[in-house]
C-alpha cells in the first residue's frame, strides 16, 4: 500500500472491505451526528499516522456529506492541504466539495498556488454530468493548461473525460480549439471514449 502511495504515508495494511467493516463497527449506529461531531472526527483521523484513518474521515464524510454544514469548505481545504495527495484529494473533491461548492471558494482555490486545492476545483464536477458548469469547468482546464504538474495535467483530462460522457462535441470542440495548449496527457484522458 505504502509503495503504490509512493511511500508517501505509513499504513496499518488494512484492506479496505476489512477497513470499511472495522469503521462500521467502530462507528456503531452513527446515523446522525452534528456538524461539529463530523469536523472533530475528520480531524482527529487526520491527526492519526496511518493512511487508513485519513480514508476513513473521507468515508464518513461522503457518507454525511449533507450533515457537513456551512463550514464544508473550510474542513475541506484543511482535510486537503494537510498530508496531501490524491487518494484522499479525489475522493473530497469529487463527493464532498462537489455537495458544497461555492463559486468564489472553488474559483479561489483555483489559482491558490496549491497544487492539491487547485486539483480540487478541477476535478469538483466530475459527478455533475448535465448539471456541469461547462464554461468553468473549460476555465479550470485553461488555468492550468500550460502546467508541467502530472497532476494538473490529469485532472484536466479526467475532468473533461467525465464530461465527454454528457458532451462530447464540446469537449471535441475544446480540445480541438486548444490543443496547442493541452498537454497531451491532457489531450488523450478527454478523447480516450471519443
């Protein structure tokens, strides 16, 4: 785990089917915990060494991702600017911030300068399929076209992957018209179902 993680956290080496059961015993019935039980949970996971306890505040998250509350984005971008990268960033992005997003957080974060904040605001509609905000999620990509970052470069063509599936001619369109400034990772992620 560690090694496929870039040895980048330490790990129990839990799987997660086992994790995921060790959670919903450990957790018990917690059908309707408060905001402020949900932000303490998040963070005392995320104060833990093992990975394992990162995913498990993702999972409780996502799970009570309505009862999160107004504070949503403030946990968020402190869940993913401490011990970043992208297991736990996706995960928060795609179904946590993406329940929560706020135009001028989401358009902050985008030119943040940190690269996981700015991964985020990318990749937050990738669930938003007919509902996708095209004209951001096509400003997204732009900001970060030119980008050298792995990481840039394939959320840029996940995200617009994931929207070819609801538009493909305007994403055809998009990658056509900037593919002088497209990275060809970025390029062959949005047109790898075209």
């Amino acid at each position: 785990m560690a090694a496929y993680m870039k040895d980048q956290f330490s790990f129990l080496g839990v799987a997660s089917p086992e994790r995921r059961a060790a959670q919903r015993e450990a957790l018990g019935d917690w059908r309707a915990p408060t905001e402020d039980e949900l932000s303490d949970f998040a963070r005392a996971c995320w104060a833990k060494y093992e990975r394992e306890f990162q995913y498990a505040a993702c999972d409780t998250l996502i799970r009570h991702v309505k009862r999160i509350g107004p504070d949503a984005l403030d946990l968020c971008e402190d869940l993913i600017t401490d011990k970043p990268w992208w297991d736990t960033t996706d995960a928060l992005a795609s179904r946590v911030v993406a329940f929560h997003a706020r135009r001028p957080v989401i358009e902050r974060w985008l030119t943040s300068g940190n690269l996981w904040l700015e991964r985020t605001a990318i990749l937050h509609q990738l669930g938003y399929k007919q509902a996708t905000d095209e004209a951001f999620l096509f400003h997204a990509c732009l900001t970060h076209a030119a980008s050298t970052e792995f990481f840039h470069r394939k959320a840029i063509g996940w995200a617009l992957r994931q929207y070819a599936k609801v538009s493909p001619d305007a994403v055809r369109n998009f990658v056509a018209d900037h593919a002088d400034e497209l990275s060809g990772l970025s390029e062959r992620e949005a047109l790898k179902h075209l």
